[in-house]
C-alpha cells in the first residue's frame, strides 16, 4: 500500500495536520468489523425468517396472524380526498381504525383506483366505513354545489 509521506506540522494548518495524522492511523490500521451486508444465502435459522420469493416479488408481505387483507375500488376522483394534504387524512384514518390503508399509485385510466386494506376484520370494517364515509360526504357536496341557484 502506498501511503504519502507525512506533511510537517509547521508549514500547514493544524487542523490539517490532526486530520492527516488521524487518516493516516487509520489507514494502516487493521479494520475489525466488516460492515458488509450478508447475501441472501447466509441465513440462519428456520426458513420462516428468510423473505421468501413471493413477498419479494409482491413488495409486501402477506398478513400475520388474526390479519386479513380486502380489496375496494375507489372513485379516482376521490383519492386525493382520502390521503389528504402531505397524507394526513389517511394517516389520520389508519391510526383511527388500526388498518393499514394502501391505495394503488395509478388508476390505469380506469375510473376506479385499487384500494387495499389490511388489519384485524373489524378495523377493516372501521376503516371501509370510514372511506365510504368521506366518498359519500363529498359526493354529496359536490352535487349541491353544482345545483346553482
């Protein structure tokens, strides 16, 4: 290894010179740790902690124990009612109903967009309602306001 010879300390700076001195010790020394990431096939233990091909594949794991997951089509025009300014209505929503709400990132210009709901049966029971309650609310008010008169 080709290390520069050392700078004397007074013709620069000394910060400069602590700094070189640091680099230098360091770079001589032997590391201790390796902070590399292991692969995939050095796993341990039972087969269940290891991401298995689907979930990798999908982007998401499937629900635990006692979880289910549902499906609902929201009106494309609504989702942005639903997630909110900066996500605080869906976050809002979440952490009412204890259900991960998860709505698809593009309607494929269909009218409808993927919603997809997961959690316990009655949060997501909480939260469908939740959802059709905003839907419906703003349904509403937007007929009334296009009634003029």
């Amino acid at each position: 290894m080709n290390v520069p010879p050392p700078v004397p300390a007074a013709t620069t700076n000394p910060l400069l010179a602590d700094a070189l001195a640091r680099a230098q010790a360091l770079a001589t020394s032997k590391p201790t740790l390796t902070l590399k990431r292991p692969s995939d096939d050095s796993y341990e233990g039972p087969d269940l902690k290891k991401p298995s091909y689907e979930q990798n594949m999908m982007g998401a794991a499937p629900p635990g124990p006692g979880m289910s997951t549902e499906q609902v089509m929201v009106p494309d025009n609504m989702v942005g009612l639903i997630i909110g300014r900066g996500g605080e209505q869906i976050t809002r929503l979440q952490a009412d109903s204890g259900c991960k709400i998860q709505l698809s990132q593009d309607s494929q210009g269909m009218p409808h967009r993927l919603c997809t709901l997961t959690g316990s049966g009655e949060a997501i029971s909480i939260a469908r309602s939740m959802i059709d309650e905003i839907i419906s609310n703003e349904g509403n008010r937007g007929a009334r306001g296009m009634g003029g008169g």
